[in-house]
C-alpha cells in the first residue's frame, strides 16, 4: 500500500530535551516536505527537499532541523524544544515530475511543556 | 501576508443539499490548484484540483471552479453527505519550478443529516 508514516503519532516531551520525529514513504517519491498545522493559521510548510541532500527551508523554519540522507526518510529535528513548538506535524511526499498531488501522513501530535 | 485565503472558518449545510466553498488567493504566479479534505486524527487527503488554463474541472460530486481575472476559485459538492463532513483546505503552487504549495486556513464543512 502506498503511503507516508509518522513516527511516533504523539509525544509529550519538555522543553529542551532533543527530539526526532520520522517520516518515510514507500512510493519512490522525490519531493518530501514538513507542515505545521495550528489553529486558525492552518498549514505551514517548514522544511522540503527536492531530492537526497537537497534540503530548503519553508516558511516557518526557526528551531528545526532536517537531513534527506535517503529517498524514502525525511526526518524531522528539534533540537531544542520549546512550548511554541507544540504543534500537530505532518509530513508529506510528491512526485512533481508526474503529479501536482500531495501525499500525507497520518500526523504527529508533539506537546512541549 | 496571506496568499491564500479562505474567508469563511465554518459552513453548515443541510444532506442533500450544495456545498460552496470558497478560496482566493493573491499571488498571480500561482498556476495551479488543490482542495484537500481533513478528517480528524487524519491527514489532509487530496480531493480534487485544476490547472490555470482550465476554468473548471469536475469529478463526482464534487466540481472546482477557478476565475482567474477574479484571483478566486470554489469547490462545489452536490448533493452534500454527512461523510463530507470534514475541514477542507484549499492550496496553490507558482510553478515555474516551484513545488511549495501554500495553504490556506481551512473550512469546516458540516453536513446536517
């Protein structure tokens, strides 16, 4: 079945502890992407990459990190956390060369206190 | 600076009946368009989208509708279900070798038995 997921679903963590959230897609794809989703700012692109080690920022970037060592993983780092982190996470994967098309995954739900 | 907005937060609508919502966007670059639909615990799943030289695209029940000179497009769903029941988002691309898709805020689509 092709698809994106997110590892873990939900975290609860404090702030400064380092943090890693993972995303993998299984469809080959080229064009990986993190979103942030907030209320009523709805969602906001933090980091992409077009291909391996090609890696941009977004418009939301500040405090995060991310690497695209491989096609299929584009973890997602913070570094230091802090409470404004706390945020529902999504990632999401594309193949531009054929499609417009997004595709999601399920979310991550971080909680920094 | 809000590219792309979606003025209305909510909209109810009895089963059976049309759904209209509504998208602008500001920046004349974009070239193409994407409705996603969110369930909740979910992510954003693609729905339907249009090119810049079409004014209109259709599948099912669902039908986009795009006014370029206005910089406005709209998602029509006839007739409306209760599963429809979701937020929807629309999102635009500038092209020109440019894959950041900018969001907009998001609808929440209620469908009244």
């Amino acid at each position: 079945e092709a698809q994106v997921t997110q590892n873990p679903r939900y975290l609860i963590t404090v702030t400064g502890k380092k943090l890693t959230v993972t995303c993998s897609q299984n469809m080959n794809h080229e064009y990986m992407s993190w979103y942030r989703q907030d209320p009523g700012l709805g969602l906001r692109q933090i980091y992409y990459s077009m291909n391996v080690e090609v890696t941009d920022k977004g418009d939301v970037p500040e405090g995060y990190k991310v690497s695209r060592k491989e096609k299929r993983n584009f973890p997602l780092i913070l570094e230091s956390p802090s409470p404004n982190q706390t945020s529902l996470y999504f990632c999401a994967s594309s193949s531009p060369g054929i499609s417009y098309e997004q595709y999601f995954g399920p979310g991550t739900r971080l909680t920094v206190t | 600076d809000q590219q792309v907005k979606q003025n209305s937060p909510s909209l109810s609508v009895q089963e059976g009946r049309i759904s209209i919502l509504n998208c602008d966007y500001t920046n004349s670059m974009f070239d193409y368009f994407l409705w996603y639909k969110k369930y909740p615990a979910e992510g954003p799943t693609f729905l339907i989208s249009i090119s810049s030289i079409k004014d209109k695209n259709e599948d099912g029940r669902f039908t986009v509708f795009l006014n370029k000179s206005a910089k406005h497009l709209s998602l029509h769903i006839v007739p409306s279900q209760p599963g429809d029941s979701a937020v929807y988002f629309c999102a635009a691309y500038s092209g020109a070798g440019s894959y950041q898709l900018t969001f907009g805020k998001g609808t929440k689509l209620s469908v009244i038995p």
